[in-house]
C-alpha cells in the first residue's frame, strides 16, 4: 500500500492559463457502438453552440472512436456548409 502515488490532476480554474469550460453530456444504451453513433450529432452542435470560432478538445473512448467520430464530424460540416452555402 505504500507504493508511488497516482492519480488524476485537477487543477482549479483560477490557475489555468488558459480559460477552460466543460460540458458533460451523457446518452443512454446498453450497447457500445450505437450509443457511440447516437453522440456524434449533438456533439458537433454542441461545439458549434459553446466554440464556433475556438479550438476544441473532445475527448473519446478509444482509438477507433477517434476516426468514426472524425469523419462524422466532417460529415456534418460538409452538410452544414452545403445548406448555409445555398
């Protein structure tokens, strides 16, 4: 029990240098993958409400979540850009 200590670092926001807001949503579903399709919509308009012109980190599951949640994001972008374009 006396080994090295470890653990998640949460530091205030008052000592960041940099702003940090967070938004926690949670979906319900027993299965994986379905949930995981079910999040990527309201994520991208949840960027677009909170961070339309700023960067943004989200974080995922897993590597392989990494590259559906990518391209579903692009997808959205580009259909989002095709209709405000038109």
């Amino acid at each position: 029990m006396h080994g090295q200590m470890q653990g998640l670092f949460n530091f205030k926001p008052s000592v960041r240098p940099v702003p940090l807001e967070c938004h926690i949503q949670g979906y319900p579903g027993k299965f994986y993958c379905p949930r995981m399709a079910t999040m990527n919509k309201p994520a991208y308009a949840a960027i677009q409400t909170h961070s339309p012109l700023k960067p943004v980190l989200v974080f995922v599951s897993s590597r392989r979540q990494v590259g559906c949640y990518i391209l579903h994001t692009i997808k959205a972008f580009c259909t989002l850009s095709r209709h405000v374009a038109l």
